[in-house]
C-alpha cells in the first residue's frame, strides 16, 4: 500500500468482512467489487476475529498478493473457516463475533546482536514481529502486546507458536523482522 486507509475505508474493509462471512454462511448473493483505487492496491492484510473478548482465529499474509479488497475477502474466509486451532465458525457464532482488520506496511529486517539488544529494539505495542529460524516462523501483530507486554513473554510465545524451542532467540540470532499496522476494529454493539 502506497498510503494511509482512512478510518471510512477501514469501516467499508470491516462491512466487507462482515458480509463477506454471512454470504459464505447463508449462501447469498454474489459480493460487490471496488472501484476505489486504494481499495484495489496490492496489500498485505491480517484479519482477527474474537468471540466475547477471546482470539476466534486470525489469517493473513505478510507480503502483498492480492488487492486490499481481495485480501479482507479471502483472509475474513480463512480465519473464520480454515484457522487449524478453530473449528470453522457457525451463524450462530457470527453473531458474537468482532472483527478486526489489520493492514501491514513492509516488512524490515530487525539488525541486533545478542538477546539483550533485541529486547531493547522491540517497541511494545508498535511492532508486529516476525521471528524465522530456518524453515520455521511465525508472526506475532502489534495488538498481541496487550496479552503479552514483556518482550521476552512476547518472543517465548512467538517462538513456541513457531515450533521453536521457548528460548531459542536467547540462545542465538534468530532471523527477525518488524513491521506496523494501521488496525480497524468493529464497533462493539
């Protein structure tokens, strides 16, 4: 993305998710397509569903592939229906739901040498991080800081989502990038 959504986009992106689930549930009418340039630029898109509070699954792309439009689209599919630690979300369930729609900037390589100079790069609340050990990663985005504040809590539990020993990025450098989000939320009712 070249630029900044405005919070009118983000609530357009947050209806188009919230259709986009009931249409794949109830089995409606074809979704519309965007004509807003911004809408059709090429984005990397998280988006998180909740259940009264509680992560109801999460699925996105780090790296652009699809337009912004497509990304809220296909990602509000996936985390509702193919997210592994979920079973696919119910009609009934949709109704709890809130949905909260992240859109990424670049990735950067995080530079640093030793545990304690990562911890003291990682910017709490600013950073989504990703953490990458060979053929193994995983991707922690900003609004996960509010569960796990310390950054070394932050780092274990991203490490152990990777498959990765707890502590491995104490152990030596592991392979880290950051990146930021501009988040939209759904209102609560």
């Amino acid at each position: 993305m070249s630029g900044d959504i405005s919070d009118k986009q983000g609530k357009i992106l947050i209806e188009l998710a919230r259709k986009t689930l009931e249409h794949r549930l109830m089995n409606g009418d074809q979704l519309a397509e965007s004509d807003e340039a911004e809408m059709l630029e090429r984005a990397a898109v998280f988006v998180t569903l909740k259940r009264k509070g509680k992560l109801r699954g999460c699925i996105g792309n780090l790296t652009p592939v699809s337009s912004l439009w497509q990304a809220v689209r296909d990602n509000a599919i996936n985390a509702a229906f193919n997210d592994h630690r979920f079973s696919p979300l119910t009609l009934e369930e949709l109704l709890e739901v809130r949905l909260d729609i992240s859109v990424l900037s670049k990735p950067e390589k995080l530079q640093y040498s030793g545990a304690e100079e990562l911890l003291l790069k990682l910017r709490p609340g600013i950073d989504g991080v990703t953490l990458r050990d060979g053929h193994q990663s995983a991707t922690f985005l900003p609004q996960v800081w509010k569960q796990l504040p310390g950054a070394d809590q932050f780092l274990n539990h991203l490490c152990m989502k990777a498959g990765l020993a707890k502590d491995l990025w104490r152990q030596k450098d592991v392979d880290v990038e950051i990146y930021q989000v501009q988040s939209f939320q759904e209102e609560t009712e």
